[in-house]
C-alpha cells in the first residue's frame, strides 16, 4: 500500500468513500450548504466593523454607528 497523501493513496481511500457519500449525499450537499453559509458570515464580519470605523466614526458620522452596529447582530 501506498504512503499516506500520495496520489494512489489518495485514490484509495476516495474508493472507499465513495459508496459511503453516495448514500449520504443529501446530508453531505446540507453540510456542505452550511459550511458555505458559515464562510459567508464570517467573512462579512469584519466588512461590517470596517464600515462602521471608515463611514462612523472616521467619516465624523456618529449617528449611523447604532444602525450599522444593529446589523450584526439581525
């Protein structure tokens, strides 16, 4: 058998899951949804702090620090 993380190795082991994911492909495809999902709101995270500094208190415009600030947290 091959090393682990070589190209036949790896081979392998996606021929012995493959079977398993066929059979769990919908929870797979949901996992996967919610993986995407994550990624998504944690990279909008610090967009959103960068607006808040750069458009509030940067840009002198203190009165749309609540607004923006309520945001994260809907």
């Amino acid at each position: 058998m091959e090393k682990d993380g070589t190209r036949a190795g790896l081979r392998a082991l996606y021929q012995r899951l493959t079977p398993v994911m066929k059979q769990e492909r919908r929870l797979y495809l949901t996992g996967g949804l919610f993986v995407l999902l994550s990624i998504g709101t944690t990279l909008s995270y610090p967009q959103l702090i960068r607006i808040i500094v750069d458009e509030g208190i940067l840009g002198g415009r203190l009165d749309i620090i609540s607004p923006l600030a309520m945001e994260n947290f809907v």
